[in-house]
C-alpha cells in the first residue's frame, strides 16, 4: 500500500462523533514539513474513492481547507469562488483528488513533518522499508522480492557509499548491482540529508604479462562499489601471482610484485585515462 494511504488507516479513527453522528473520519490535519497543512479524508460521507469507510486502499481522497493555495489542486476545487491566495482556493472542499496527486502534493511541501520526507516517500512506494533500529552512521531499507528473499539498501552516512544486498532470511548475505532506479532514489535521498553522491563506478585494471621485456593491460571488470572492486582486485592479484611465481622470467617474488590498480570514475562522462602499455 502506497504511503499516503497508510498514513491515512494509520491515523483513521472509527469512533469520530460529529454532530451527533459516529463517523470513521481523520481527526488529524496533514502537515508537512515546510508548515503547508489540509484535512484529508476517506469515508462513505467522504468524496473520495470508493467512497465507503475502511476500505484500504484508496485511489483518490477529500482535502479541504488547505493552509494555503496551491496549483497542483485547483482543478479539484468544489466551490470556483471560495476565498483565495494567489496560489489557489484555500476555504473550500477539493473531491475526488488522486492519491498520486496528493502524494505530489505533500512532496512538494517537503514531505510529512513527522513522517517520510520526500525521498522517503518515492523510496516506500517502491516497496522498501525503513529497517529499525538503524545502527551507528547507516539507514537502512529493505525489500521482500520473494517470501525468502530480501534485498537490502543500506546508506554509510560517514563514508557517503550506498551499498547494495541480497539476504536470505536464513542469513545468507551477497552483494548485488543497484539498478539505475535503485542508484536514483537513494542518491536523492543523499541530497536531501545534506551530501551529494555523483553516480561512481570503479574500473579494475593492469599488468598481466611479467615474461620480461613488454607490457599488457588487461581490463578485469567495471563494478557499482568500491567494495566490489576491492574483491576482484584481491581475486586477480592472487591469480596473477599464481601464475607468475615459477616463471624464471619474471620477477615475481610476492603478491606485491602484481600491479593491478582500481580507478574510480564518475558514471556518463568522457574520460581521456591512459591505463599503461609499452611500445619500442
């Protein structure tokens, strides 16, 4: 279920007596972050969809006395001459305003002042959820992709990094490759705590050839965290050394000896990077 709609059951409350009548209404306005407020409601008295009590989830909703006026809702306005700011109506009832209209809405004004904030909105409608506790310098979010399976975002506010998992509830944990929309929503929720994480990704390369006189450079992987890199580098530096240990050609003496190099890069962008060779 979408965020709004479980803000809305959240703080639903079935016993409201208005007038002398028992209403399933929500007492509580929505307030955002930058003070921008309205009542949202969803019941059988409600314009809303489907306009019965309870029904969880709604596809469109009731706003009405909105703090101040806004354009993202005029067209909603039930009464054209309610009083007005410059924005848009602000005494007046809005019917039948979608979910992802008023989701707009409240992402525009900063997000929930004491809920998710605008990353965190587009985060949780794509499924993820907030893991608690967090620990130390990390937030954390998960997703069910199967009943067994869960992938993992997790964000290193000390480092800046975001890194990506596959964890089966039996505790197996693998790291994954974000996906471009993965890579969009947690780099905007970065910027909105205040840091700025260009998309990076980190080319392995380096020496292969210890014969003797001569150079070839091989290219080991492209990967999606420094992490990742770390690990091939380890893997070809060991192969390498294997490789190159009896060879009464080379000088190969220890791990040491295997140049192999890690270049972090940003995403998108044209580069001029010689990676080594030798010619006569």
């Amino acid at each position: 279920m979408d965020v709004l709609n479980e803000w809305l059951k959240e703080h639903r409350n079935s016993e409201t007596i208005m007038d002398g009548i028992k209403r399933d209404c929500v007492i509580e306005r929505i307030v955002c972050k930058d003070g921008y407020s309205f009542s949202c409601q969803v019941n059988e008295y409600a314009y809303c969809n489907p306009r019965k009590s309870g029904v969880f989830p709604y596809s469109s909703v009731e706003i009405s006395f909105p703090s101040d006026g806004d354009s993202l809702i005029n067209a909603y306005a039930e009464n054209h001459n309610a009083s007005r700011d410059e924005d848009g109506f602000i005494k007046t009832v809005y019917s039948y305003v979608p979910i992802k209209t008023v989701t707009n809405l409240i992402k525009k004004h900063g997000g929930f002042e004491n809920g998710p904030s605008t990353a965190d909105i587009d985060i949780l409608n794509e499924g993820y959820k907030l893991i608690k506790p967090s620990f130390g310098r990390h937030i954390t979010y998960g997703k069910h992709i199967t009943n067994h399976i869960i992938r993992v975002i997790d964000i290193n506010k000390s480092t800046l990094e975001i890194k990506c998992y596959r964890k089966h509830i039996m505790g197996d944990i693998k790291y994954s490759v974000m996906t471009k929309a993965e890579k969009r929503l947690f780099n905007a929720k970065l910027e909105e705590m205040g840091y700025e994480n260009e998309n990076k990704i980190y080319i392995v390369y380096g020496e292969t050839y210890y014969g003797g006189y001569g150079s070839y450079v091989g290219l080991f992987g492209v990967f999606s965290s420094k992490d990742l890199a770390e690990k091939a580098k380890t893997k070809m530096v060991k192969e390498l050394f294997e490789k190159n240990k009896n060879n009464d050609w080379a000088d190969v003496t220890s791990t040491d000896d295997i140049d192999i190099y890690i270049e972090e890069i940003e995403e998108d962008k044209i580069l001029d990077i010689e990676l080594g060779g030798y010619a006569e």
